[in-house]
C-alpha cells in the first residue's frame, strides 16, 4: 500500500533539512496515562494499559477516543509490596503470543534499584483477567542495573528476548524461555545494550524492534516525571545482532552515549518518553507519554506513526 506522506515528514526525510518534531495525533477521553503499552485485538479493538496502581487500563474501538477502565489486577499479587510500599505497578509490556496476551511489567519506589520484573498472562488481555507468573528478574541496592521498564522482543528464529533497564550502567537484556516466560536457564547471560557512561547516567525504557534487516533499540533518555520540567526524549540506534552492538546514525554507540533523536520537546509537548511501538493496519506507531504544558504539565497519551523510508524512524 502506498501511504502519501505530510509535506513536513517529506522535508524531515531530505538529507540536511530540519523540521519541527510532530504534534501528537487527536486523541479524546481518558488520555492522562503515564508509560503506556497498547495492543490491536482480532475484534480491533484497542487494548491500553499504563503505570500506576494494579496497572491502570483504556480502551478504543478507533485509536482516537479512549475510556477508562478497572485495573488490570483487581487484587494485586503480595509479592509487589517486597519492592513497592504502595504497591503498584510500572512500565507494562503488552504482547500477543501462543493464544495468549502476556504482559511483563515492573515493581519498585522511585530512585531505588531495589525492583522487580513481573509476569502475566490473559486469554482476553481485558481487566480481572490476568494471571500472574510472579517475578522474573531482580535487582538490589548492590546491582549496578535496575529491574524496571521491560519488553519483551520475540525474534524471526523463535527466540524471545527481554530488555529493560533504567538509570545506573543502562540497558540491559536476556535471553526468556518461550515455555514460561521466564529467563532461560541454558542462557544466564545479562547484555549490555546501552549506557551513558560519562554525565547523566538517564537511560531507560527499551523498545526493540526489527525492520528490513535490522534490529532497533528505542529508548527514553534524561529526566521523567518532572511536569514542565522534564527533559525527557526518545532516542534510536540500530544492530545487525538483538544483542547489539547499537549504534546511532552517526556511527556513536549507544553504550557510549550514543541515540539519535526521534521525538524531543517543542511548543507545550514537554518531555515525550516512555515509549513503546506498535504496528497497526496503517503503519507502525509510537506511543508515549509527554507533560501537557497547557495543562499544568499533566501526562498525556501521545500517538504518532512512524516512517522508515531513510532506514531510520521518523515520526510524523
């Protein structure tokens, strides 16, 4: 299918031209959301749930208008209040496989690598449906990695692979076994995707996706969760490998401060970040989260669709 671009995503895509980072598309209703993972069903209907309390959920039957529902966990598992003292939820990782809605997920306080990655799994990926695993992975005030913002990247040879990370020495990955979900038993090795070794140590949330050969490593760097004053932003490179190296358009690797931008700040859309990709029947979408400087910096849902005609993403 040919899709015709906006004049301002044509001039993006020509080698030295600028142009202004998009505006989210429209959407209504129930969108103050904060990390948001979303998910089309067989029926197209839109499946979204976020951080925050046994993880918060919306729905949308057309991408535009969404409504709120129950929480994912009517009842959340004991486990949580080991790493949590409210204890909710963080960073969901919705996902289709087997039959079965899987859903990774993370528990921790903030600024503290004392965490923990969660399982769960769901016939219906609705509310009051999910089971949960129990934990996945851990880390602790003596780890030099944290245990939060997972997702979970199931590669053309069967393989599944689960990234997350925030702050510390960066991104990390391992490799799942499909069987439970959990890490491979025949594989503990914990990769190191990416870091910023030098200043700000603010690297967090990955994405992984693959497109025509490669493999690429979003992620949101410097500072969340600040209303107006967050300078978060959403950043890229690519690999021949899942396991990297990465590295930015510009040869940097990103275990060297390397990430060549996709969504910034401009005009009231302050901080875009926690961010996950989706591909839908009109193209792939990122879907994040930015503080709405019109309105006393609240998170709000930001949709916009992706172009890869440079080899690069670029959303418009």
């Amino acid at each position: 299918m040919f899709l015709a671009l906006p004049a301002a995503v044509l001039l993006a895509l020509l080698p030295g031209t600028a142009s202004a980072y998009p505006n989210p598309g429209t959407v209504t209703g129930s969108t103050v959301v904060h990390d948001p993972t979303m998910i089309r069903t067989s029926a197209g209907r839109y499946l979204l749930y976020a951080t925050g309390g046994g993880i918060s959920y919306r729905t949308s039957t057309d991408r535009t208008a969404f409504s709120a529902g129950s929480d994912a966990f009517g009842s959340r598992p004991s486990w949580w209040s080991t790493y949590s003292s409210v204890p909710e939820a963080w960073a969901p990782d919705i996902s289709y496989h087997g039959g079965k809605y899987l859903m990774y997920y993370s528990v921790s306080s903030f600024g503290s690598n004392t965490s923990a990655i969660g399982l769960a799994g769901s016939t219906t990926g609705l509310p009051g449906s999910w089971s949960d695993y129990g934990i996945v992975y851990t880390s602790s005030g003596s780890s030099d990695y944290n245990a939060i913002d997972p997702n979970l990247f199931v590669n053309d040879d069967g393989k599944w692979w689960l990234s997350f990370g925030s702050w510390w020495t960066g991104i990390k990955m391992i490799q799942i076994d499909p069987s439970t979900g959990k890490q491979l038993s025949s594989n503990t090795t914990r990769y190191s995707l990416a870091s910023r070794p030098t200043g700000t140590k603010a690297v967090e949330a990955p994405y992984i996706v693959k497109r025509n050969g490669y493999y690429y490593l979003f992620a949101s760097y410097d500072v969340c969760c600040s209303g107006t004053s967050s300078t978060y932003k959403v950043k890229v490179g690519r690999a021949t490998s899942v396991t990297g190296p990465y590295y930015d358009a510009n040869g940097v690797s990103m275990l060297n401060n390397g990430g060549t931008a996709v969504l910034e700040s401009h005009g009231s859309v302050i901080g875009p970040g926690g961010q996950s990709i989706m591909n839908d029947s009109d193209g792939d979408l990122i879907v994040y989260h930015y503080y709405d400087g019109n309105d006393g910096g609240t998170p709000k849902l930001g949709i916009n669709l992706l172009s890869w005609s440079t080899g690069w993403p670029v959303a418009y």
